[in-house]
C-alpha cells in the first residue's frame, strides 16, 4: 500500500517524468520526521515549539531538490498534506 505522502504525490500530481520523484520521496519522509521531532530549520519562525507546516517552511527543507518540470508547486502541495494527514 502507497504511505500517505505517496498517494498525495499521486493527488496532487507531485511528479512529471518521474526522475527526481525517489529523490523528493525519501527527502520529505525524512522531512516529516523532522516536523515531527519540531526540528527547526532557517525558514522556522521559532527555535523552540511547535513547527508551522508552511510552504516557505517546506521550500526551504526540500531546497536541495531539483525538479527538471518545475513540478514545484504541487510537490508542495503534496507535502503539505501528507503532513497535515499524519499529524491529524
């Protein structure tokens, strides 16, 4: 069975051609965890406390990402509500 953040990847169309998909998979896992852990980063408006799960906030996490389509947009969008269905 597909985890929530692949079946959002899926939903929100967080892939093109497919080449960075395993790269932005396994980076936002880890991603998730961090939230999770209110891991802070350089987006964070707080070091201490509960993590805004915002789009900045995830940009600058999967910064190191590239995406050739520009799919940028709905991998947010993707993330962001795999991180809202696994906090819920």
């Amino acid at each position: 069975d597909p985890s929530p953040l692949q079946r959002a990847f899926v939903d929100h169309d967080g892939f093109q051609c497919g080449y960075c998909t395993p790269g932005q998979i396994c980076s936002a896992t880890a991603m998730l965890e961090e939230l999770a852990n209110d891991w802070p980063s350089d987006a964070s408006d707080d070091l201490e406390g509960k993590i805004e799960i915002s789009g900045e906030e995830i940009r600058e996490r999967m910064s190191g990402n590239l995406c050739r389509c520009g799919a940028y947009a709905n991998i947010v969008a993707a993330i962001r509500d795999a991180a809202t269905e696994t906090s819920a």
